[in-house]
C-alpha cells in the first residue's frame, strides 16, 4: 500500500460504533442535514427504508429532510416512498431546461438541486437490512470535524455463503486496479463504489457529476485532486446485504468507471462511447452494443438555476 494510504487508513478509518446518537446531537448544531435515496423499480425496499429514517428523524432530530429521486421507475417506487414520508422526486421534473439523462449520476446531480441540508447523506433503495446506523455512521466525521467533506462507506457483502470484505466484483476486478494505479494514495479505501456516503454540499456543488455508476469514483477522485487525502474518511457499517446484478450488467458499470477514470487520466483521449457485448439468440452469436456515455454534469454552482435558489434560501 501506498505510504500515504497507509497513513490515512489508520487515522480516518472508524466504525459505526464509534458515533454515539448522544455525541453526533451535541456536534449536530444548526447543520440542517438530506438524506437522499437515488432510486429506479425498488417498490419491495424503498418504504421499509424510508420508514427508518423518519423513525431516526423523530427520535433524534439528526435527520432534518428525506428525500427520494426517481430515475425513471415504472413500478410503485415513488407511490411508496411518498406514503412512507419522503418528498419524491422525478428526474424528468427537476432542471427540466437541462434535459434528463439515465444513470444514477443524474439523480445524485439533481438532488442537489431540491434538497436544502448542508450535509447529504447517499443511501442506496436497495437495502435489505437497512439500520440507523448507515445514517449515524456517515455523519460522524463530518459532524465532528470540519476538515471532513467526504465519507465512504465500507461493510461485508454476503454473496452466497462468502462474506466479501473488500468490495463487490466491480470494485475488485475494474475500480481497485484502476485507483490504485492513477491514484494508489486512495488505495486505503476500502469500498470505493460504496453507495453509502456522505458529504458537505459545498463540496459537492463544485464537482463535476460522473454519468451513471462512474459517479461514486468521480466524486472520490475529484475530492482528491481538489482537497487532498485528509479531507475523506471512511466509516465500516457493518454488513449490507441487497440483490445482485448478472455479469452483462456488472460489465456495462464496470464501462463506465474506466471511462470517468479515462477523463480524468487522459482527458485529450477520445473514448469510444460503446460497450459490445454478445449473447445468443436461436443459437446464433449476436453483438449487443449499450452506450458509455462520459459525458459529465458540470458543478451545478455554474447554473444560475442555482445560485438564485441558494441566495433565495439563505
């Protein structure tokens, strides 16, 4: 390991454990802090885990907004998020002007648009074992000390009976490599694809937002280059069990983090903007191209959009 992550590792790295209700309600102050759900076809857990966090609001005042950002859903995901006490959102509906693109890099971009906290905290619709903790945990640093602006989430993975510490297959065989090669200072974090984090909004208002699944490694990237090491922390959760992806699908993510990694390595190299996979059909071979798009949504402080909402609600 790099010396530098080596270092990191053992003084930014804590567990859920470590951030008492009690010790993050004396730091919370007057920081009002989102929690946001990016979503698409999750009605079987979207209610369950919104119900948490309303429960987690009402009994300690952590949580001050709930918010739920539909990327599309055709099933009942936004009908249950809005029973279940979330404002809901649809991607189509938010920056309209703008147009709206797939992938869970819009939504996260968009959120920042509608929510108002100063902290946003990124949980993923898919849990199935979501706890007051995945909320508790992430807010610890950044509560606690505001040199803070960026914190990863890591946990065990069960997948069948192995207990997959490190990361998902995505995680180990595309983004591990990847950052550890370009950015081996960011070889301590254990789950960089994590899609439990949290962070300041004045830090994600100035970033760049990665299309799709290269979001989470674009944002880890940026907060790098333009803060340095220090400024992330990592916070173990536990164990996060949720449903898992074919091997096609997991091939099209891993696509797209190359390519937010590519921009930033070799922003002069033109990237093919396409995936070609294969599968049979009828016994025959069949190419299947899907699109990787790398193009990125800017740092929403640009828009005018913007800036005229945040003077308005401050």
């Amino acid at each position: 390991m790099h010396p530098r992550a080596r270092r990191w590792f053992a003084q930014h790295t804590t567990a859920a454990g470590d951030w008492p209700v009690q010790r993050l309600r004396a730091a919370k102050g007057l920081t009002v802090v989102s929690v946001v759900l990016p979503a698409l076809n999750e009605e079987h857990t979207i209610g369950t885990i919104v119900e948490g966090l309303v429960k987690l609001a009402e009994r300690t005042s952590l949580v001050d907004e709930i918010v739920v950002m539909d990327s599309g859903s055709t099933d009942r995901t936004a009908e249950v998020a809005r029973q279940a006490g979330a404002s809901v959102f649809h991607r189509d509906d938010v920056l309209a002007d703008y147009g709206s693109r797939p992938g869970k890099g819009e939504v996260l971009w968009k959120s920042l648009y509608v929510t108002h906290g100063d902290v946003l905290v990124f949980v993923d619709a898919d849990l199935l074992d979501f706890g007051e903790h995945y909320v508790t945990g992430l807010l610890g640093p950044l509560l606690t000390d505001p040199e803070t602006l960026l914190v990863k989430a890591f946990y065990d993975r069960p997948l069948l009976d192995v207990s997959v510490t490190g990361g998902g297959r995505v995680t180990e065989l595309m983004a591990r490599p990847l950052l550890c090669t370009f950015f081996p200072e960011l070889a301590g974090v254990a789950q960089p694809l994590a899609g439990e984090y949290a962070a300041r909004r004045d830090l994600l208002e100035k970033l760049p937002f990665a299309p799709g699944y290269g979001v989470e490694t674009g944002l880890l990237v940026d907060t790098l280059r333009t803060h340095g090491l220090d400024a992330i922390a990592q916070v173990d959760l536990g164990e996060r069990t949720h449903g898992h992806q074919d091997t096609a699908a997991l091939g099209r993510m891993a696509a797209s983090i190359l390519a937010t990694v590519a921009t930033r390595v070799v922003p002069e190299h033109p990237l093919w903007p396409a995936l070609t996979q294969f599968q049979r059909e009828d016994g025959e071979l069949r190419a299947v191209d899907s699109v990787v798009s790398s193009e990125e949504r800017q740092p929403i402080v640009e828009l005018p959009e913007y800036r005229y909402r945040t003077r308005t609600l401050d």
